[in-house]
C-alpha cells in the first residue's frame, strides 16, 4: 500500500494554464519509505473532484502499461481511496 496523505493549508485546489486549457490540481504527501514524505501533485479534472483533508491510498487503478511494456503511474488518473481502519478489532 502506498499511504496519500492531504493536509491541511495544503488541501486548496491549484491550478496552472498549459497550452491546453487550465490544469487543476492537489497537493498530497506520499509516504514511500524514507525519512519523510514526498510532495506530490494530483491531477484532477475539476476542482469539485479534490479530495478533503485525509489519509489515503493509491489505488490499483491508478496504473497503466506503457508504451514499453513497463507498469507506470498514470499522471491523469491518480485514482485515491481513504484509508479505513478496522474497528472489528481483527487483524
């Protein structure tokens, strides 16, 4: 599992004009093993798709094949659920 985290003061929708319209997007950390989190940016295709402040993880959807036959990230669709916690008490 790859842990998303959006904080607060970093949950706001930016946006950015490219030569194809405007882009929107959040900021998030991503917890990949180091010391600290990374930032990271997540597309989205209208500001009412953001995400609330939160935990989250990276959803098996998220991923594409490339043009090479390698498993890549797809920067258009990072698709993030939230991270539930197991109150049954079961592990």
């Amino acid at each position: 599992m790859i842990k998303i985290e959006i904080l607060n003061g970093h949950h706001t929708v930016q946006q950015r004009e490219t030569k194809n319209g405007t882009r929107y997007y959040q900021r998030a950390y991503a917890y990949l093993g180091g010391a600290f989190p990374q930032e990271i940016e997540i597309s989205l295709r209208n500001p009412v798709d953001a995400k609330p402040i939160g935990a989250y993880e990276l959803c098996i959807s998220s991923f594409q094949v490339g043009k090479f036959k390698n498993l890549e990230l797809n920067p258009f669709q990072t698709n993030i659920v939230p991270i539930t916690k197991n109150v049954s008490g079961d592990k």
